[in-house]
C-alpha cells in the first residue's frame, strides 16, 4: 500500500521524480528493520507524519481504551482505504462466493473485510476470506514494472513470521461474530504463480464475488487474473490498487493483457485517487 499524495504533493511530483523513501523506523520503536515502499510524500509531510506516529505511540490513553480511539490518529488517507474497502464490500454482498486478497501483506484488508462480514452478512459462512502473499515481499520484477527504484526483489517485506500474527488477528475478528467455530479464513504463503492454480485445484467449488489485486507487479497479476477468470460471475467485483498508476506500470499491463481495458469499464469513488474496481460482466 502507498502513502497516497496529499493534495500539495502533486505539485512535488511535477518538479521531482516520484520519491522512494524506505519506511523511517519509529524513533521509539525498536524497529530497525528498513522495508523498501514507495511513497509519494514531501519531505514535509514525511516528518509531520512520523511526529505523529510517535505521538501515537506514546499517546497516554488506557489500553483497554486505546483501539476505541484509533480514530483520533487515521488521517484522510487511511479513511479513504477503509472507505474504498466497505464499498468494495457493499458492492459485493448479492454476489456469492468467497472474497480474494492478492498481495495482503500486513493484511488490513482482510480484517477489514472480516468485520464487514460480521456487519452485513454474520451468517454467510460461505463467504470465506483467502489472503495470498509471499509474506517476503516482490519475488521478482520483470520489464513490465518500469524503472521506479522500489520496484526491486524484496519490496513490500514484513517482519519474519508476520502471518503467524496475521492469523491470530484474524481469528479474533471472527471470534466477534456469529458461527466463529467454522474457520471462513485462510492466508496462502508463497508465490501466488504457484499457489492460485494449487489452491484452485484443491477448491473447485470456488466462486470469486470479490478479489482485490494489490501486488503491484505484472507477472503475479496476469498470473492470478488469468487462474480467477474462470471462476468469476456476473456482478463479481475486481478491484486494483495501482491501474493508471506511473510508477508501478505493471499491474495496468496485466489487466490490459488479461481481460482488455475496452471489454471492462474501470470504475472509481471520488475520494480515493488510485484505487479503482471493474463489475465482471462475462
Ligand atoms: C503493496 S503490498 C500489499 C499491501 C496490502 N494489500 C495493504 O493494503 O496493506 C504488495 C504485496 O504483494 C505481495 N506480492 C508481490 N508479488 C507477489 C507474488 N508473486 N505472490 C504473492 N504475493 C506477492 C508482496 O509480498 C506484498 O506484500
């Protein structure tokens, strides 16, 4: 995920080539672990925001308190991903079959779309959630991706063992929820190249209502929309975090190449600058 450009950044952009800032460990944190993302924000706005996320971290809010409050530091940008989620969700829900993230990586989007479960459909144990990621980052680029300095072997990573964690944070948020015996997750290590077809393979049954592409890259994006095509139906949603987006080129090619940007009408909400979703159609 980027850190989506405020308004005064386009400006920025206009005069610079677009920015690559490895995340800036936390001061306080601990965390030296340097993870390479791509990030169009100023300088600027780089400071102001790790000022705020230590403000965050040492903000004196009683634990028991502090995730009731969590909307004190979410900015417009995470609202407009939290947002651009619930619509993906909402669009989806007469549409039967499962929800795919491709590219989950913390795995935000599957929790967020766990509790929309909970919200709108509680009994729907058909609607099960699958995350694929390596959970090492970019296998590999090819040509397709361009020249950005982030696009490189490694990109995107998160710390060693994160999708233990993952789990863990996926199995409370169905905990909140009816029927929470019947396990309606599942997170898919490795490259999605290799894993998809197996995992297709092993769920024949499978019907896509709604995948959400965010690996950033060509080859696992042609790859996995070539694997889920037969397995969409009309009013399945395909949203994509980059189409149209310069400094990551490849996702738009394999969408080109795969489904055609003329058979599909890409579609937007008017508060989130890249993010943009298809209704399948046949
Ligand atoms: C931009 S991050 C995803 C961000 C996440 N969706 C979010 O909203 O926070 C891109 C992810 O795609 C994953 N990825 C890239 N190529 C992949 C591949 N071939 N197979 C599986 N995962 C891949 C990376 O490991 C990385 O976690």
């Amino acid at each position: 995920m980027r850190v989506p450009d405020t308004g005064g950044g386009h400006r920025h952009l206009a005069t610079r080539a677009v920015g690559c800032y490895p995340t800036e460990p936390m001061a306080d944190s601990g965390d030296e672990l340097p993870f390479a993302v791509l990030s169009l924000q100023t300088e600027t706005e780089r400071n102001r925001r790790a000022e705020f996320a230590r403000l965050f971290r040492s903000a004196a809010i009683p634990e028991e308190e502090l995730l009731a409050n969590l909307g004190l530091f979410m900015r417009r940008q995470h609202w407009a991903r939290c947002l651009f989620m619930h619509d993906l969700y909402r669009r989806a829900l007469d549409v039967h079959g499962v929800v795919m993230e491709f590219g989950t990586r913390w795995g935000q989007n599957l929790a967020l779309f766990s509790v929309f479960r909970g919200l709108y459909e509680p009994f729907n144990y058909t609607r099960h959630l699958v995350g694929f990621d390596t959970f090492t980052g970019f296998p590999g680029v090819s040509p397709e991706d361009g020249t950005n300095p982030t696009v490189s072997e490694g990109a995107y990573s998160v710390t060693e063992g994160w999708e233990q964690t993952l789990e863990k944070i996926l199995l409370y948020h169905e905990g909140e929820s009816p029927i929470s015996h019947l396990r309606k997750f599942e997170l898919v290590k490795g490259d999605v190249s290799e894993t998809l077809p197996r995992y297709l393979e092993r769920h024949p049954e499978t019907v896509v209502a709604l995948a959400y592409f965010d690996m950033d890259i060509y080859k696992p994006t042609r790859d996995a929309l070539t694997s889920i095509r037969p397995h969409l139906t009309r009013g399945s949603v395909i949203g994509f975090d980059e189409a149209c987006f310069a400094a990551l080129p490849g996702e738009t090619v394999a969408l080109r190449e795969v489904l055609g940007l003329g058979a599909i009408r890409l579609q937007r909400v008017p508060y989130s600058p890249t993010t943009s979703f298809l209704i399948w159609e046949g």
